[in-house]
C-alpha cells in the first residue's frame, strides 16, 4: 500500500464490488475502455468473481483525501517472460487534472520493477485517448505498435496504440517523473 500527499491504491475489496460497477458503466470511463456496453450486474459478479486467487491480475482502488475515485489494474502478469499488462482510469472527474494520474503511473512502475521485479511493462490504449498515452510516453513508454481498426467503438474501428517500458528505462526517468509529481504537490510514492 502506499500513502502519500493524501493519495492511496489499496488492494479492491469485495465491498467496491458495486461501486466498480458504477464506474466501468460510467460514460466517462466507458468510452476508453474496449467495450463500450453497459455491462450488467451478473456479468460484473463474474468478472469480479474471477479475480478471487488470479495470480495474473492484481487490482487497487485509488483514493484521494480518502474518497475512492478511481481503479488500477495489473493483467497478464507472465512470470516466466517478466512483464505484465496495466491500466488505470480516474472515474471521479473532480480530480482529473490535478497529477493523480500520474501518481498512479510512478506507483504502478515502482510496484512493477521494483516490488514485483519484472523487466517490462506494456499497456493498449485507444489512440484517440491522446493524454493517456502521451502521458505514458512522458513517463517513458514507447510506442512500439498501431493496432489499425482494432477495436469498435460506437458502430466505428479505431486504432490501439501498444506501448512499453523495460526497468532500466523506468530507473533512467523515475528522477525527472519525480521532480514533475513534486511540481504539482504529490510527493513521489515509497513502496
């Protein structure tokens, strides 16, 4: 767990099942995801109830003053091949723009190469989500594929965008990625 500047990510409990819900149905989160129905309460029980003993998939509640307000997420953890999958979403939109994002990136990559000690990680994200991935570029991820017409969204293709980052990379920018969390008050997280 980490604690800091009043932001937390907390391992998910069985209590946030139905507030989960609610966000991943959300119009704000819902359109960067993959799918864009409205998922209903017995496909969620069983999505949440997969998680139960899933070594390859680890999620948190991100908290703010306290106050759940967003969901990160590890997937396809693969030991043998040391990299993993993430995402992340802020479903509160009060606290959007205000660094939390990237917070939840530097603890993610500090949790990743330094907890879990994998070489990479990697993510897909939608390329009309600009600030996600620009984000993560920022944190160092490359853009290493287009994924053309890789999803529907809304009746329409769209691309995906793939991008990664090795440890030692995140090691060479975790410097300059702390100093902009200090820049916007957020003091870097210590695992």
């Amino acid at each position: 767990m980490s604690r800091t500047s009043n932001v937390e990510l907390r391992p998910l409990e069985a209590a946030d099942k139905d507030r989960v819900l609610g966000w991943r149905n959300a119009p704000d989160v819902r359109r960067f995801m993959y799918t864009d129905h409205v998922i209903s309460p017995d496909e969620h029980g069983r999505w949440f109830a997969g998680l139960e003993g899933d070594q390859t998939r680890r999620y948190w509640i991100v908290e703010a003053g306290g106050q759940p307000v967003g969901l990160a997420n590890l997937y396809d953890i693969d030991r043998r091949h040391q990299r993993s999958s993430w995402a992340y979403y802020l479903a509160d939109p009060s606290v959007r723009g205000l660094g939390l994002g990237s917070f939840v990136e530097y603890w993610v990559l500090e949790h990743v190469f330094e907890e879990l000690q994998l070489a990479k990680l990697w993510c897909e994200v939608l390329a009309s989500n600009e600030p996600v991935w620009r984000l993560h570029q920022t944190f160092g991820f490359t853009l290493e594929a287009r994924f053309r017409g890789h999803v529907v969204k809304e009746g329409a293709r769209e691309d995906v965008l793939g991008l990664g980052i090795l440890a030692d990379e995140w090691r060479a920018r975790r410097p300059a990625m702390a100093e902009r969390l200090r820049a916007k008050g957020l003091e870097p997280p210590r695992l």
